[in-house]
C-alpha cells in the first residue's frame, strides 16, 4: 500500500477532509433525527415500530463519530509535528552546512568540496560547470576508492576567476573496464532562509534550495565540513567491505540463501527462525552453539516442505546459555559500499542498491584486491 509523504499540503489537504466529514456527519445525524422522530410520531401505538434498526443506526453515526475525532487527533499530531519541522529548519538560518548535492554556491571564497568513489578508478577527472553548463575549470582527480577533498579556490581554465554565483561539480571516472565509477559529491554553504515548494520545507543557500533531508551536517559559520565527524566516517567507507546487522532477507524464490551469524557465548540451545512478511514463523532449525560467527544454509523451503515464494523473509537467531539466559545474537550482511545518502538528516550507506544506516555498520574491511 502506497503511503502518501507528510508535507505542509498534504497535512492542510486532511483537516480540510476531515473538518468537510465533520460538518456533514453533523447534517447527516441532524436529518436523520428528524426522520426518526417523524416516524415514531406518526407509527401505529397498535403496532409500534421495531427499534433494531434505528438502533443500529445510532450505533454507526457513534463509530463513523468516533473515527472522525480519531483523525482529528492525528491530524493535530501532524501539525505539531510540522510546527517543529519549521522550527528546525530556521534553527538552520545563519549556519555552515554540508549536504549530498553536485551544485554549490561560490561565494568568492575557496569553495569546499567532498567526492567519493564506489572503486578503484583508472582515469578520473573532475568539471565545474557554470548555470549554463559550461565547463569552466577542469582538473584531474583521486583514482582511489574512498573519500577525497578538492579546495576550488575559483580559478577558471581561461585564467580568471570565477564570479560568484550557483556552479556544478562533477566526477568522471571510470574503472579498468571502462564502466563508469560511482561518485557521491558533499558540498558546503552558508543557509540565507527557509522556503517551502509544493508542501516540503527547504533550506536556501545562495540561489538553490536544499532539502532539508539532505543535510548531513551543521556548524558555525565558517567552520567549513571538516568538522563532521559523522560526514567523514560516512564518505570514507565508500569503496570498502562492510558487515553489518541485517535480519531481512529478500528471496528470488529459488536457490539457497546463507544466513551469517554470531553468538556472543556458548549455547546450549540454539535456533534459527524464519518469518514472513506477517510474522508468522514458516521455517525453524538447529543452529550452531558455539561461540563466535557462523553461516547457515536455508534451502527456501518452509517447514511443511513447501518452496518459498519470493518475498521478503525475516531472520533470527534464539539461544539460550547453561543458565537459561538468551545470548545476545546478531544476524549480519556483507558487501561493498558505493555511495552515501541521506533521508530526514540521517546518514546511510549504499551497499548492493540498499540503503544501510551508518549506525548498523558492524566492521570495514579494504578489498582483498586492493589489500
């Protein structure tokens, strides 16, 4: 089921549906008094009317009732929550921040730049280009995967500098093969003021507008993105293996799928559980009890034998220690990251096309090529 974003439109769209339902419930209950009480006036004493109807219909005009004043509550709830959204959002006014984004605003000062690459890179090269799409400065670049930091202090290929305005920054790379490289660019600038475009609030810095789901970071003006101990973690990954905590599965609905896990001390009962979108427990079996990390096969049948249809599956590990205590477990993925992103101020990484919080990265590790 589709669920629609939470915006400034959306939300004064719902209290006007809701305050609309309101106002003809009221009309509706309103004839509908009027018809009983007809009735019930002009009814046989001799033989009077059966009142399981009506009955029944009060108690619906108490439900539909009951419903309207539910969404009325959320629909305060939201708006609470956007006051706040608007509230952080001007907090920003007047601050450095960094966020994922090929254009910046020159200012006139040296200009700030993070990129990073998803692999090791055989020919790099990085463009500004000017509002026009010209490029005006151009200049080779890092090959190495991972972060790197380029200071454009506005000097143009012409020999001048540049004017201040709003410019683009790009990273052509490609790899041994001659596929291109990809490259995540974090930029910096000083926000003017807040605006909002069709119901989503933004940040303005210089002539552009930033969502604000896409800032990583904030400081003093000045203080540049250096500082950012979360925006460097972030972007030095990029290139590297990583393991981290993962209990969804998502199956094709044929072959055998390895489940990695770890157990934090020895077991005397230990299981692996697997449920499916609705929680139920389709799959279970004996698990490894030692201590450490381990790989189980799940062949993608259920425990009545039938194939598992494709879908997303969820995986857990229960284990009980010689006191009867669950031991902590932890079901993890692997692969390499190739870019960083944002949604609602938190960071995450890209890793085989999903996006994992930085939070849930366990370890990183160089590639084995490159080691």
């Amino acid at each position: 089921m589709a669920i629609n974003p939470v915006s400034i439109n959306t939300a004064l769209d719902q209290q006007s549906k809701t305050n609309a339902a309101s106002q003809q419930l009221s009309r509706d209950f309103n004839d509908f008094l009027i018809l009983l009480t007809t009735q019930l006036q002009n009814q046989d004493p001799l033989s009077p009317m059966d009142t399981t109807e009506f009955t029944n219909q009060l108690v619906a005009f108490a439900g539909v009732e009951q419903q309207i004043n539910t969404n009325q509550k959320l629909d305060s709830l939201v708006s609470l929550g956007l006051g706040q959204a608007l509230g952080s959002a001007q907090s920003y006014v007047g601050r450095q921040i960094s966020y994922i984004s090929s254009e910046f605003n020159h200012t006139g000062t040296p200009s700030k730049i993070k990129y990073s690459l998803g692999a090791e890179a055989v020919t790099s090269k990085l463009s500004i280009y000017d509002e026009g799409g010209k490029i005006v400065y151009s200049v080779e670049a890092g090959k190495s995967a991972g972060v790197h930091d380029f200071v454009w202090d506005g000097t143009l290929n012409s020999g001048g500098k540049a004017e201040p305005g709003t410019y683009e920054v790009k990273i052509d790379a490609l790899d041994i093969n001659g596929e291109p490289v990809q490259a995540t660019s974090v930029v910096s600038g000083l926000v003017r003021g807040t605006e909002a475009q069709n119901g989503q609030i933004y940040l303005l810095v210089g002539d552009r507008a930033v969502a604000l789901s896409n800032v990583l970071n904030t400081g003093d003006p000045g203080m540049g993105n250096n500082n950012s101990d979360g925006l460097t973690m972030a972007l030095n990954y990029v290139g590297l293996d990583v393991t981290y905590k993962n209990e969804e599965i998502n199956y094709s609905g044929s072959g055998i799928v390895n489940v990695n896990y770890t157990l934090e001390n020895t077991a005397v009962q230990s299981q692996v559980i697997v449920r499916d979108s609705t929680g139920n427990i389709v799959y279970s079996a004996n698990a490894s009890k030692a201590k450490g990390s381990h790989t189980l096969a799940w062949n993608g049948r259920f425990n009545n034998g039938t194939q598992a249809p494709a879908g997303e599956y969820t995986v857990t590990i229960d284990a009980i220690d010689a006191a009867d205590k669950r031991i902590n477990t932890q079901v993890v993925s692997g692969g390499r990251v190739t870019g960083v992103e944002t949604n609602n101020g938190e960071i995450f990484l890209v890793v085989g096309g999903d996006s994992i919080p930085l939070i849930d990265i366990l370890s990183a590790n160089i590639p084995p090529e490159e080691a």
